[in-house]
C-alpha cells in the first residue's frame, strides 16, 4: 500500500523514530528518522507530558509550507503569514484580537 505524509511533524517518540519506512511522496514534513522530511527539532512548546504541540518562536516549521490544511487545531484559519507551518498549530503569536463594543441608539 502506497503512503502519503503532507504537513506533518513525527518527533520524539520513545522508542518509534518517526517513520518506519519511506513513504512514495513526502512533503512538507519533519520527521526525526529522516525518512519523510526534515530530520529537525520541531521545537515543540511543552512536548510529552506537557502536552503542548505548538511552535516556539525558532521553530523551523514555522512559514515552512507553500500549502496546508485551512484551519488548525484551535480554530485559526491558516496561513497567518504568507507560508503555512508544518503541523497541526499555525503560530498566531502576532495575533491580535480586538472587541468592539455594541452601541445601540434610538431614534
């Protein structure tokens, strides 16, 4: 069976290095067998018991991608820059939210 991995981080798996056997098409991907990407630290948050998958700031998959997945794991629609970042979280660090207040008038 032919496999495919797009826009994927496999890293720091006790014991599991990434993939086990190359993929037919790989793109896009950090994997730390080397087997179907990049052989870099993705430079998770909090990675393992921590459990926090984002980029940090020096993260080589970060505007790593010419295309991606839409939206990410929290909802941001992707890209925020002009690339997309490798994995499930699109960095949003820039993100700037702003609320504006309801006015309502009668006449």
């Amino acid at each position: 069976m032919a496999s495919a991995v797009f826009d994927t981080v496999a890293w720091g798996n006790d014991g599991f290095p990434g993939f086990s056997a190359e993929p037919v098409v790989a793109a896009c991907s950090i994997d730390d067998s080397g087997r179907a990407g990049l052989g870099v630290d993705p430079r998770f948050v909090a990675p393992g018991a921590g459990e926090d998958y984002r980029l940090q700031g020096n993260s080589p998959a970060i505007d790593a991608c010419a295309d991606g997945m839409p939206v990410e794991m929290d909802e941001i629609v992707r890209p925020f820059a002009s690339l997309y970042d490798i994995g499930a979280y699109e960095d949003s660090r820039g993100l700037t939210f702003v609320y504006l207040p309801l006015v309502v008038r009668n006449k």
